[in-house]
C-alpha cells in the first residue's frame, strides 16, 4: 500500500528525480558532502537508499523501467 508522507508543495513545479548509483562509501561521502551546500534544507529532499545484492537482485520493475546490467569489461593480452 502506498501512502502519502507529507503534503505535496504549493502551486507551482514538482520534480521528483531518481539516481541509481553504484560506488564505493568514499565516493558516496563525497557526493553528499557536495550536495549539502547546493540544496535547500527547507524545500528539498535527498534521500539514499543502500541495497545489499540480493535485494537489488529481487528489485521489481514495471513499464518503461530498466534495470542495468553490470558493465562488460574486455581485456586484452
């Protein structure tokens, strides 16, 4: 069951954007510490999602969602 948890904004623009990023915590840190300075604490919201491998096996998708496979890497001797 979805549930709304807070009142939308008033009038005007809404924009909900999603990134899927895999990094390592370092680069994770970093990112946060780079976005802190640029939001408004007072209208905007980040939120991070940590998944482990086996949800992110079991994660559902419907209409034009993808999930991206791991990226091929060739080497050459």
């Amino acid at each position: 069951m979805l549930s709304r948890a807070a009142a939308p904004p008033p009038a005007g623009r809404i924009q909900h954007s999603v990134f899927i990023a895999t990094t390592e915590p370092g680069l994770l840190n970093e990112a946060l510490e780079r976005i802190s300075p640029i939001i408004n604490p007072g209208t905007d919201s980040v939120y991070v999602f940590r998944q482990c491998a086996a949800c992110w096996e079991a994660i559902g998708v419907h209409g034009q969602a993808a999930v991206a496979g791991r990226p091929l890497y060739w080497a050459v001797l």
